[in-house]
C-alpha cells in the first residue's frame, strides 16, 4: 500500500499553481537597452535575432513601450563610433557622450523609469578591453580611476544605478568613494562581482562591435580579470569583497551554466542577487527555435524559471518582452 502520493499535488493545473514554489513576473527582470548614435534607428543585431540598438528618438518609445508593459528597470549600452576609441576611456567621461545623453532622454520621457549604465572601457577602448593597455597588461588602478569618473558622470546625468562590469580590484571601493564624495548618495552600485570570462558573451561584443583585437601577451578571451569557469569558491570571495566595498545589488553572470554560482551566492549574502542571462543564451535559443528544434517559449520560461529558483532575485535578459507578451 502507498500512502505517500506525490502526484496527488500534479493532478490539476490549479493545484500545481497552488503549490508551484517559483514564478516569473515582470518585476523581475531588468531589460538591456543598446543605443547607438543617429536619428530614426533600429538596427537588428544579427546574432540577436528580434534585438535591437536604437538612436535615442526611437529608444524613448521603446522605453515607453517597456513601462507599458510593467517592464521598470533597464541597463544601458552604448555602441561607440570608431573614432571616439582610444586607450583611456576620454569618450566614456564625455558630459555630452551618447550614454550620458541617452540617460536624461530616458528620464525625460518615463522619469519613474528605473536606469541602471553598465561601467566599463570596452566599448570605447581601441583594444576592446575593460582596462587601460599599457606595457602588455590591462592597468588595474588606472583603470580604477576613469570608472569611478565615468560612475560620477552616469550619477550626475540622471542614473539611478551605475553597473561596474569590468572587475578590476578595488573598484567598487573607488566608485563609492567618488560617489559619496561627490554627493551623491543615493546612487546605488549593482556590481558584476561573478563575472566568467565567458565565450556566451560573443554577441553582445558584435552588437557594440566591442570584441578585443589581437595583443602580445593579453588575452582576447579576458582572462586576466575576468574569472576563470572552473571556478567556484572564487565567486564568493569576489562577491563579499565587493559587498564590503559598497555594492548594494551583486551579479552572476553568464546564467544557466552558472546555477551552482548563483546558489552559492544566494546563500552567502544578504543584498539582492542578480543573474545575467547573457546574449549566446539569447542566440542560442532562437537559433534552436528558428531551426523548429526546441519550443521557444517553453524552454525560455523553462530557463528564466530555473535561473529563480537557483536564487536569483533579477534577472538581466534579453528575452524580457517575450515574457511578458506570454505572461499577459
Ligand atoms: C562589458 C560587458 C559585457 C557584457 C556586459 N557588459 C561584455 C564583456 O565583458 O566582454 C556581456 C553581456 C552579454 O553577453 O549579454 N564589460
């Protein structure tokens, strides 16, 4: 005789929403918006089906779009022209610079909307490094010292939330500092302090046209700061560092080859927990999808469901509208 049943809680779908332990809502996610330079634009990216990179006219539709569709957060990229790069981030700090001034369109048009910029040199490095070059290894505290400038300037602009993505040591120490010297306070720190040197991010580096050339002695693969994937304990001592120097909202990132990462995390702080599900996880589905392989929709939520379950408090993804268009 069997008295323990299981599926006794499966047999209706109003039973198992009843007892369903995780769920998606719009509230979860934080929308990753690119930007680029001109007027009238909305470029596909080609290895982002259905992804886009907007001048700032049709990005503040879209940002009205996305608060129409409860969608409150975002994270701001910007492709930067060739001819602004070069090896110490000038353009980056530039008041008038495409980020800065795609910060206040967005606050003029949805000022409730919540605006988070993703700090880094890469889009406006030569290189397409995170740090400054200089004698054939990336410049840590240099580095240091335009991401806290550039911080200053997304904070003066109108950000609510600046994203340090580059993880260089000490540098979220250094972007604190500068903010609350400067006043401003309230500007919060959502730090990629998990970050993997990661071939999932291939993408993205094509929708900014921000992959690193070719260097004697640094790897393109970023390897010298960003961490190693056969890394575990590695994650934590990164992310308490990080809490330590300020950050008030901590990240792992790529997210599905990374659950046992989030969990660990999860389980070790107590500021919120992002996961940034990265543009190869994008690409990957929609190119199965495409090719009638794998049910889009199902193995998204599939996804998004296991990335929450694993501890994740937001989640940066690309497939954010999707969602909600399915949900709603
Ligand atoms: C910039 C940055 C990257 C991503 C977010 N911020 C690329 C990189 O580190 O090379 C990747 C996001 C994605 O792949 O979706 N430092």
């Amino acid at each position: 005789m069997i008295l323990r049943r299981n599926r006794r809680l499966r047999t209706t779908q109003a039973i198992r929403s009843l007892v369903r332990e995780t769920s998606i809502a719009p509230t979860d996610f934080i929308v990753p918006v690119f930007v680029v330079e001109g007027q009238g634009i909305k470029q596909e990216i080609p290895s982002m089906p259905n992804y886009y990179r907007y001048s700032l006219d049709l990005m503040q539709k879209e940002i009205l779009e996305l608060w129409s569709m409860g969608l409150k957060s975002v994270l701001l990229f910007v492709k930067v022209a060739e001819h602004l790069k070069d090896n110490k981030g000038t353009e980056a700090i530039n008041p008038q610079g495409l980020m800065q001034r795609a910060i206040k369109a967005i606050k003029d048009v949805c000022p409730d909307m919540l605006v988070m910029t993703d700090v880094a040199l890469d889009p406006y490095s030569k290189y397409g490094h995170d740090g400054i070059v200089a004698h054939g290894v990336i410049q840590n505290d240099a580095t240091n010292n335009v991401l806290a400038e550039m911080a200053l300037s997304h904070a003066a602009s109108g950000a609510d939330i600046v994203a340090p993505s580059d993880m260089m040591d000490g540098r979220i120490f250094d972007i604190r500092s500068l903010l609350e010297q400067e006043g401003f306070h309230n500007t919060g720190i959502m730090s990629y302090s998990a970050k993997y040197a990661s071939a999932f991010y291939g993408p993205f580096r094509d929708a900014l046209q921000s992959a690193p050339v070719d260097l004697k002695n640094i790897p393109k693969d970023k390897q010298t700061y960003q961490m190693d994937p056969a890394n575990r304990k590695e994650a934590i001592k990164e992310t308490l560092m990080d809490i330590e120097e300020g950050a008030d909202i901590v990240m792992v990132k790529p997210g599905l080859c990374y659950l046992d990462i989030v969990r660990d995390v999860r389980d070790a702080v107590n500021v919120p927990v992002a996961v940034y599900q990265v543009s190869g996880e994008y690409a990957m589905l929609k190119a199965a999808a495409e090719k009638g392989w794998l049910d889009h929709d199902a193995v998204m939520m599939e996804q998004l469901l296991s990335i929450k379950r694993a501890g994740a408090h937001m989640i940066a993804s690309y497939f954010a509208k999707d969602v909600v268009r399915l949900i709603s």
